[in-house]
C-alpha cells in the first residue's frame, strides 16, 4: 500500500481565482512507491505538499495539525485534498473495505483507496470538516478506527533531536516505542514485571518490613516515611500515610523514563543527534506483521548534516524496500545524489516528476545525468533561469559581462551550468515534459558555431582567411535551432566562430579583450602583431589560455562600474539575448 497520488484545489499556493472545478485540480501529482525528493527554490510549494498530506493523514507523534485561514488559496473560501492509496494488499485493504473503490474490470480489477478533505470556511471561522473516503465526489466518513492504519511518521524541519530523545511525559521516544510490536502485550510485558518486582523492594524500605530485604544500614527509609506520615495525619485524618515507589507499573510510564543517546559518545552534537533521531522514528516504518501504511514525510533531511552525511543518509534512504517515503530539501548535494527519477521539481504553481514516463529524456540521458549530475550542475533545480555553457571561460565571464550589461545573474536568482562539453541535450530535456503542463523555467544554451574562419598553414607557419563559410554557417545555426528550441529552452549561438572570437569582434569589448590578451600572452600578443591573425593562429594551434584569459578578461570587467551596451549587428549580441531570456522581470 502507497500513497500513488495528491490533488490539491486552492491549498496554499496551489490554487485558481477561477470557479472551483473538481475535473482541474490546481495540483495533480503522481508518486513513486519509494523515494519522492521534492526540490526547487524557495516558496516553490515543497512544504504545502508535505502539509496537506499531513493534515488528511496525521502523525504517528498525535501532534496537533488544525486548518487555518492561511491554508486557503488567496481570498477563496474552499479547499479541497485527494489522495489516493494503490496496491494495496488484502491484509491491508481489510481495515478499509467500506470505503474500496474498484478500477478495471473482471480479473483486472483492482482495488484503490480515496481520501477526500473537502473544507469551507465563512468570514469568521474555518467550518468544520471531516476525513471521508470512496468512489465518488462526496465519499463516506471514515472511522477513527480506520484513520490509524493510515497516520504517517513525520520529522518537522530544524527539529529538536535532543529534546525529543529525553525522558519526559509523552516522550517522543516512548511513543515510538509503544508502536513497535514487541510492546503489544503491554500488561504481560518484562519491563512491567520487572517495574513490578522492583517497586516492592520501594515500598520495603519505606515499611517495617524492610529488615528482610536490606542490609543494616540501608533500611532507614521508615524514619523518613514516619516524618512524613506525622505530617500528613495532622494535615488530613489519622488512617493517612505516605506510599513510594518509582513510577507506575505500567508500559507507558516506564517507557517515558527512557532516554536514548550513543554508547560511548560523550556530548554528541546537534548533527549527531538528529541522525539517531532518525534512525528512533524510522522503526515505525519497520514494523513486521504491520497492516497499515508506511509513509515517512522528511522535511529538509539536510537539517544540521554537512555534505558527507547528506550524501551517506540519502544513499541509504534510496535502498530502503517496502516503506515509501517523501523528503523536502533545498541542498545540491542530496539532489545530486538522488537519481533523477525519485525527484520531484517543484516550480511556479505547479510539481513535475522526473520519471522517464514525465520527461522527453532518453534512457541514455539518464545514465548520462546519474554520473554527471553533480554538486554543482544540481544548482540548476533551485535556479529561477538556467544559462547551460560549454566550459570554463563561458562560466567565468557571463556573470561578468551580465553585470556590466545591466543584469545581476545573483540577485535574479540565475544560475550558469558549465557542462563541459557540447552535449546539451543530456541536461536541456530536463525540462521538457511529454505531457502538460510544461515547466515554466527558461533556459539559454550558450553554444559556438565552431566554424573556422581561418586555416593554419603548418609550413609557413602562417593563418589565411577562409572565404566560404557563409553557407556552412546558416546551415550549422539552423540544425542547433531546430535541435534545442523547445518550448522554455532556446539555443543563442556565437555567430563567429568561438566565444573569444566574438568577444574580439566585438565593439563593445574588444578592446578590453585585446588588453586581456596582452596581459596572458605578452610576447605572442605584442603591439606589433597583427591581433586578428595572432588570435586566430592560437585558436587553431589551441594553445590560448583560455582560463586564465577569462579570469582577467572578467576582472577588467568587474573593475568597471558604466552599464555596456551592445547593438544589433555586435558579435557578443547573441550572450546579451542569452542573458535576457532567462531573466524574469
């Protein structure tokens, strides 16, 4: 049994001014029966999600999860939850045989679970709503009974790992505890015996009865309880007298006296803790001979974990079998090390699953993505635009050049991929879907025509202008065009040649690139050297340095405070389009 899929109408930001409609749900979002890693930008909706299955659902922890006027869609004043459970097993569907529905036919029928939390409120108060279950748009209200086989365990973002591990009353930990099955048999119990055995010596050391049971010496609680006692008859009557003994004989008082903490850890920290936090509440999701649902929510799993251990936790996570579970995060580091098809993008007002049945990526593409999808190119999940580029010198310089072009990349939240090739097709079908909605962010790829508009002759050691390339050119930018322009995604090509190329050719910077080139290459760069020709013979010979061209090329730019401005007709117009596209306005 899994949670397969949630449908939101006018839940937090999942919602429309339009009339309510329950055939367009503001959010249709489909599950994996593992691993789900919700990711994107900040506000981008990953919290309502895990909310509003909170709120149908509960949790393990009996924590108290109500509807308030913030969880409407703006000024609306109804929302609406479904969700729907599949494969569930016959031990599993017992518990909700009223509320089954049946979808395909004869031996192809199978049963499926429907939740439905259907909520109204008035100028002055949320009205009041219950969980119903079934087939139709209504449903059937759904016993307290039935509720329990379906209440998840929940870990809250920032959560507080050494409070919940201490002994208190309602611990966190005891709750844990008396859910697993070898605390069913709560009266029968050892620890309840034992309780039992133990407060008989209390109670012996406070009587007369305590010379069989203690050492000379050790039997002074008597004179204590006599003091006490001679109070307490005056306060109240004479048939008064004080009782001792640890804590009551029953399961859950003795489990709330347990702590727990690592065998020979001293003052373990915050990042410690929460793992073995993790590690308590995950033995709710193991419970052998358990009918009811195993769904783990996990918000921000990178909470007080460096790199290392968000990497060491999530590999984990990714091999666990028959528990589902639902994470949030805003961390690079797990998105890299999630395989694409666990993940969910959460972006604009709506979630895209990254399964191979969702997006035009091929299956190369993926085990392309599963090795090269790093730290760093993992950015581009949490980026408002996306800038793919072929290597170093485009990753270095286009923030630079943004900069001086009127545009901050950081403050509109852009972020550059330096793919390190000209494969952008393993990254730009990211965002294509095979199915709407299409995803709403916009991606520039940065490419060079990579036509020679020279040749090395090797004899002379001299370079000639190639006349004929005009043709091979229009043919080159029309196939890339036709190969990445789709939908959000757009290809800008450098019309000549390279990157450097244009740069040089540029009017608006070439004479700062010239003045780059002279400060890497002094003696091949020399005022008597023909630039154009000398540029030329290193892009051929490709011994340009063009990392460190880069580094200095930027600096000169950052060093500069006047806003560039590039025409038409410039060489470098095509990075200026490139950067516009992808900002938002």
């Amino acid at each position: 049994m899994h949670l397969s899929n949630i449908k939101l109408w006018n839940f937090r930001k999942y919602g429309s001014e339009d009339q309510f409609d329950l055939l367009k749900p503001n959010l249709n979002l489909n599950f994996t029966r593992t691993l789900n890693v919700l990711i994107g930008e900040n506000d981008s909706g990953k919290s309502a999600i895990l909310d509003a299955i909170k709120l149908v659902l509960k949790t393990q922890s009996y924590e108290w999860i109500k509807v308030d006027f913030s969880d409407f869609y703006k000024e609306q004043v109804r929302f609406r939850i479904e969700l729907r459970f599949d494969e569930l097993s016959d031990e599993e569907a017992k518990h909700f045989t009223e509320w089954l529905s049946i979808e395909g036919e004869e031996s192809d029928a199978v049963p499926f679970l429907k939740l439905i939390y259907d909520v109204s409120r008035n100028q002055e108060r949320v009205l009041p709503s219950d969980i119903r279950a079934g087939g139709d748009d209504l449903g059937y209200p759904i016993t307290a009974e039935a509720k329990e086989y379906l209440k998840i365990t929940y870990l809250k973002p920032l959560r507080d790992a050494q409070n919940e591990l201490t002994s208190k009353k309602n611990s966190r930990l005891s709750s844990i505890l008396l859910g697993h099955e070898i605390f069913l048999d709560q009266e029968e119990n050892y620890l309840v015996s034992e309780f039992r055995e133990f407060n008989k010596k209390i109670e012996a050391f406070f009587s007369d009865d305590n010379n069989n049971e203690l050492n000379d010496g050790e039997h002074n609680g008597k004179k204590v309880k006599d003091c006490i006692d001679e109070y307490l008859q005056s306060f109240c009557d004479s048939n008064k007298e004080s009782q001792y003994k640890t804590t009551d004989a029953n399961l859950k008082s003795i489990l709330e006296k347990l702590e727990i903490s690592i065998k020979d850890f001293i003052n373990p920290g915050i990042g410690t803790l929460n793992r073995l936090f993790m590690a308590a509440e995950f033995l709710h999701l193991n419970k052998n001979n358990y009918d009811g649902l195993k769904l783990g929510l996990i918000e921000e799993l990178e909470a007080h974990l460096h790199p290392q251990v968000q990497m060491k936790v999530i590999e984990h996570l990714q091999k666990i079998k028959g528990t589902q579970l639902i994470l949030t995060t805003h961390s690079p580091n797990l998105a890299s090390k999630v395989k694409l098809q666990h993940l969910i993008y959460c972006n604009g007002a709506n979630a895209y699953p990254m399964g191979k049945e969702y997006t035009k990526l091929e299956e190369s593409n993926y085990v392309y993505l599963e090795k090269f999808l790093d730290v760093t190119k993992a950015n581009l999940f949490f980026a408002q635009g996306i800038i793919l580029v072929e290597g170093w010198a485009e990753e270095i310089l286009i923030p630079s050049i943004a900069k001086r072009l009127g545009f901050d990349l950081t403050k509109h939240e852009v972020a550059i991929i330096n793919i390190g090739n000209v494969g952008f097709e393993h990254f730009s079908r990211i965002f294509l879907r095979k199915i709407e909605p299409e995803m709403e962010i916009p991606v520039s790829i940065i490419t060079d025509i990579d036509i020679k508009e020279f040749e090395y002759k090797r004899a002379s050691d001299t370079v000639d202008i190639i006349c004929s390339v005009k043709d091979k050119k229009d043919q080159k930018i029309k196939s890339l065009e036709e190969k990445y322009n789709e939908c959000k995604n757009k290809v800008f090509i450098a019309g000549r040649w390279t990157f450097e190329w244009c740069l040089f050719n540029s009017k608006a910077f070439s004479a700062r690139f010239i003045d780059s080139l002279r400060k890497i290459h002094p003696r091949i760069f020399s005022e008597e050297q023909d630039v154009e020709k000398t540029l030329a013979k290193q892009l051929l010979k490709k011994t340009l340095e063009k990392t460190r061209l880069a580094y200095e090329f930027a600096k000169i730019l950052d060093e500069g405070d006047d806003d560039i401005c590039v025409s038409e007709d410039d060489s470098a117009r095509y990075i200026f389009e490139a950067i516009k596209h992808v900002i938002k306005h």
